[in-house]
C-alpha cells in the first residue's frame, strides 16, 4: 500500500528520494510522485504508472534540485490512480504526502469549500492539505495539532512548507511512520526497509509527536510542546537480504528461502533430542482460541485451527479481522485471542488487536515485523524470522506462520499429557526433517504443470479435512499472481452447485494427502473428471489414481503435511504466472500492507 520517503541532507535529493521509492515498490502502488524545493520554491512531478515514468520526467526536468524533499507511491482509495490524484499533494502553503485514510473527509471538505479552498483531485489527502494550511499562521506544529483534532481515520503525513526550504514534517496515527538518522542527513520513511542503503538507525514517531527534521538534527516534540527524547534503534535487516540475488523474482526468492528458515526457526524453537518446545508459550491453559488475521495469515489460522483442535483439543474459531472487528465475540474468561500477521500493520488486525485487549482478553501474535504496531501493542508476539518479504503475495511468511501454528498445538498436547511418548517422538523427527524434504519439492520443475493451467478462464482446488486449508492458500496465490480466476473448494461440497462450472477442459486441482479422506476425495475429483474436467492431483505415493497429472508427494502426519505442500502450490503458481507474462513481485490492485480498512 501507500509508501512515503521523505530527506534532507547533502546528497542530491531526486537519487535518494528515487532509491527510496523503489524500495517501497513492492508494497503495491499504482501513482507516484516527489515534491522539492527549487530556490525557495516547491515543485512537484508525478506520474501516473510505474517508477521508471517518473524517474524519465525527472531526468528531463530543468528545474534546479535541492537537498531536501518528499515522495510517495500511491494505492488509489479517494479516486482513481490518475497523475493528478498522485501524491504530493499543494494547498497553498502547504505540500504533502499520507498514507491511510482520512474518514470524515467529506465533510471537511465542505466546510472548507465554504472557507474558500478549493479542490482539483478526488483525494482525502488534498483536503488534509487544505485543513492544516487553514489553521496555519505561521507556525505549522500548532496548525498540524489543531488539524488532528478535526481528522477521523489514520495518516501517516510528511510535510513541507512554503517559506521553511529547510525543514520537513512528520505525523502519524494508526499508519507507521519512522525517522532514519544518517550522518548529517535524515529520513522519513513509512518503512525502514526504504532507506536501508543510507541509514539503519532509526526511531518510531509515536502517535500524538510532530517530528521536525532539519539538516542539523531532528526534533520530536509532543502535543504539550514538550520535547522528546526518543530511543534510536538498529534495524535488523541489511540491503543486501532485501535483493533479489540471481532471481529473476522476489516471488520465487522468497519460496526458496523456506527451508532455511524453516531450519532457522527450528534452531529457535525445538529441541527434538529432548522433545521440547521451548521460548513459545503454552496455550494449553486456553479453552477456545480465536485465530483472527487477513489474507494468507487467516488461510495460516484455517491450518492451526486443525492442528490445534486436532492435537490439543482446544476449539478454535477463525476470522477474518475485517468481519471479527465488527461483530460482537463471546468471549470466556479462558478466551486467547491470536493475531496472525507478516506485516503487523494490516488495519483490520490492528482494529481486531485493539478490540480485545478493550475486553481484558490476552492477545498473542505471530507476526514478521519487529517494529510493528501488532508487535508492540499486542501482549505476547512470536517473531517468525522470516526477513524482509518484498514480493506482495506472501510465501515464505504464510509457511514460517504454518509452522508456528504447528508447534504451538503440540507444545499444547504435551502439556496437557494427551499426546503418546511415540507419536511425540515421531512428529519431533518429522518436523525436524521438514527443511531438507521441502528442499527436494522444490528443486522439481512443476512446468508442464502449469502450461495445462495457464490458458485457463478458471481452476478449482479441492480437498477434504487439512488439504482444504492448503487450497485455500493454493487458489489465493494462483489468483493474486496469475489473475486466473480461481476457487478453493471442500471436496464434498463441489456438487452442491460450482459442479456447474466444470467445463471441458477445466483445470481441477484435487489435494489428496490425507490418507482416511482419500477415498471420499478421489470419487470426488472422478465427478469432475466425469463431466470433462482436467485434473491434477497432488497425492502421496499410496494414493493409485490413473489418467490424471500427479504431483506425488512423501505422506506426512496432518502435523507437517501442509508445509510439504503448499510450497508446490506457491510454485505452481510462480510458473503460471510468469507463462502468462504477469508482474509477478507486484500483481495488479494488490498492496502488501494493508494499512486502510
Ligand atoms: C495483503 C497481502 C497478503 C497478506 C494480507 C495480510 O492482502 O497482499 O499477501 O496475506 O495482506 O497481511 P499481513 O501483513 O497482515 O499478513
């Protein structure tokens, strides 16, 4: 979604606020745009498009570059992703860049075409230009205080100010924000990954604080006027693990990394020679979980629900945050409430975080990123290690997150004294196997696969019991990367209508792994095949089903089964994909972080 960089310093502005722009690419955008100050003057260039548009209108710019500057890459929400609705946006003396979504912007915006403002874009971001400039007089933190108290919703804004060529703003609220510290030269960035080239100090802008940066330092101040002394943090990532090395995409990156995180994040947490589970907590004391998070993270809680029901025997319920946040959980006083996110900043997991520490409910996340608001607000996280994640569709987060989930329910089952010595020592084995297995699934060329995929309007995947949870995943990343259009069915329930589909010639993609379910499934995809169907299926070596294309697998336990798998899917989907000739690392509409509702 939205990004935002923002500098001052010695360096030529357009080079920093460009590599910074790049950065954020991958969280999805559809516009971009930089404004400077040129001899006292601000200006602005914008593009409508990719980087690459902008970068070529600056190149041929004549229009002289200072030292300081702000841009941004925008994910349309108020109006469409025009060159004119692209950021910065100017309301007389005031020049700005936001992430999030203003609420009340509408009625703002009359109030203020009645004060004599008016608009030329369809945005919230030109309204919030026009409120702060209508409360400034010359002093812009009062006029940004004042213009908070008026503004619903969440922003993250840099600002620049007619007649300061020497300072830039910052603010924030629900959407992150951080200030990078270089040497005699600082950032503002929505995320520290924009500016790892130039700085890995940084510190995180607090909610209700006015940052004022200035070639000679940074000042934070708070709502009394009061300066604050804020902690300087390292980030713990470097550029380099953010390239893409020899790949040809992040994508495929991302899903090669798997089996060394994996191994990573045994070393973290499993001891097998001892058979424990240690530095996660023990979520036997629960008696029901609510899994709540968005996209592949909910299809990573639709895995743990099973495991977790399965192996620990405490009930689940799994939703999606944009619905859990609205309606009204029961809750039991032994409620936990887990939050699952790679990013921490998807608003609707915010919104459903904050909603049940407002009951007294314990929450715990899984979540990637350290300096996340989930991951400081929430009161108990797992770091899943995974690194930065650049490609929009998740890959390697949903698994580390899968494996998570995993060891969470049998740390629970031994706690609870319900899972047998030799079933115990069995699943430690497996697990502890996994990296190298993985390894070998994905070194296989799933080409042929795909080329009777690609030309296709739509695919089903089907399967019963834990295999529908991995087309679940399956579908959603074949759909986001190919834009195939694409449906993760229960086996069973196919012929209660989308039976109606099955053309001749439509791709079928059955998971058959689990071994007391695979009768039902087989019969199942023979009911498409019946009606002309093409069928795939991903089976383990006992499964005997003739004329269809198979993709075998080693049979696993339910404990592991899914991380074999779904690598094969992301693959697949991978290769369909780039048949088609899509852009893979930043599919269509697609954002990584969701920072608006
Ligand atoms: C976006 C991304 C998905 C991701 C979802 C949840 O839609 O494109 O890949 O699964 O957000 O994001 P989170 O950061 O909360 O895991």
């Amino acid at each position: 979604m939205c990004g935002i960089i923002g500098y001052i310093g010695k360096r030529k502005v357009a080079d920093v606020l460009l590599t910074g722009l790049k950065n954020l690419e991958y969280r999805g955008y559809d516009s971009c745009g930089i404004s400077f100050f040129s001899n006292d003057e601000i200006k602005s260039i914008k593009s409508a498009g990719k980087i690459q548009g902008l970068e070529e209108k600056i190149k041929n710019t004549e229009i002289e570059m200072g030292h300081l500057g702000i841009a941004h890459t925008r994910w349309a929400t108020h109006g469409s992703a025009s060159e004119m609705n692209a950021h910065p946006h100017t309301v007389s003396n005031i020049t700005l860049v936001h992430n999030g979504i203003i609420e009340n912007a509408e009625l703002l915006k009359g109030e203020l075409l009645e004060k004599g403002y008016f608009f030329q874009t369809e945005t919230d971001t030109e309204v919030v230009a026009a409120l702060i400039d209508s409360y400034y007089q010359g002093d812009l933190v009062s006029a940004i205080f004042k213009a908070e108290n008026r503004m619903k919703g969440s922003y993250a804004l840099g600002i620049i100010v007619k007649g300061e060529s020497d300072k830039i703003y910052a603010v924030r609220k629900d959407s992150p924000l951080v200030i990078g510290y270089g040497n005699e030269e600082y950032f503002i960035a929505s995320d520290i990954s924009a500016i790892l080239e130039f700085t890995k100090q940084y510190v995180l802008l607090e909610e209700g604080e006015v940052a004022i940066l200035e070639s000679s330092g940074v000042k934070v101040i708070d709502s009394n006027y009061q300066e604050v002394v804020k902690k300087v943090l390292l980030a713990d990532i470097d550029a380099e693990r953010q390239s893409k090395n020899s790949y040809e995409h992040y994508m495929l990156k991302e899903i090669m990394e798997e089996p060394i995180l994996l191994e990573n994040l045994i070393k973290m947490f499993v001891d097998s020679e001892k058979m424990v589970i240690s530095n996660l907590p023990d979520v036997s004391k629960y008696e029901e979980i609510h899994i709540v998070a968005c996209g592949s993270a909910l299809y990573a809680g639709e895995v743990g629900k099973y495991l977790l029901e399965e192996k620990s025997r405490i009930p689940v319920f799994v939703s999606a945050a944009s619905e859990y946040r609205y309606r009204s959980p029961i809750y039991s006083h032994k409620t936990l409430v887990i939050l699952i996110s790679q990013s921490g900043e998807t608003a609707d997991t915010i919104a459903a975080l904050r909603m049940a520490k407002d009951r007294g409910i314990p929450t715990l996340a899984i979540v990637n990123t350290e300096s996340s608001t989930i991951a400081r607000e929430v009161d108990d996280v797992i770091f899943i290690k995974a690194g930065v994640e650049v490609a929009v569709a998740t890959t390697k987060a949903y698994i580390l997150q899968v494996a998570i989930l995993s060891l969470l329910s049998l740390k629970a089952a031994i706690a609870k004294g319900i899972i047998r010595d030799s079933e115990m020592s069995f699943l430690f084995d497996e697990f502890i196997s996994l990296p190298e297995k993985i390894q070998e699934v994905l070194h296989r060329n799933y080409q042929n696969i795909a080329k009777e995929i690609y030309n296709s309007s739509t695919v089903f995947f089907i399967g019963r019991g834990i295999d529908y949870t991995m087309c679940l995943e399956g579908s959603l990343k074949l759909k986001e990367v190919s834009y195939i259009h694409s449906e993760a069915y229960q086996a069973g329930e196919l012929k209660h209508g989308s039976i109606s589909l099955i053309e001749r010639g439509t791709p079928v993609i059955a998971l058959i792994t689990s071994e007391e379910l695979k009768d039902k499934s087989v019969s199942n995809l023979i009911e498409a095949k019946s009606r002309g169907a093409k069928c795939i299926v991903v089976v383990t070596e006992k499964t005997e089903i003739e004329e269809v294309l198979k993709i075998v697998v080693e049979e696993l336990s339910s404990f592991t089964q899914t991380l074999l798998v779904v690598p094969i899917l992301q693959l697949l989907a991978y290769e369909v994909a780039k048949l088609r000739g899509c852009e893979i690392d930043q599919p269509r509409n697609l954002a990584k972080s969701v920072t608006v509702e």
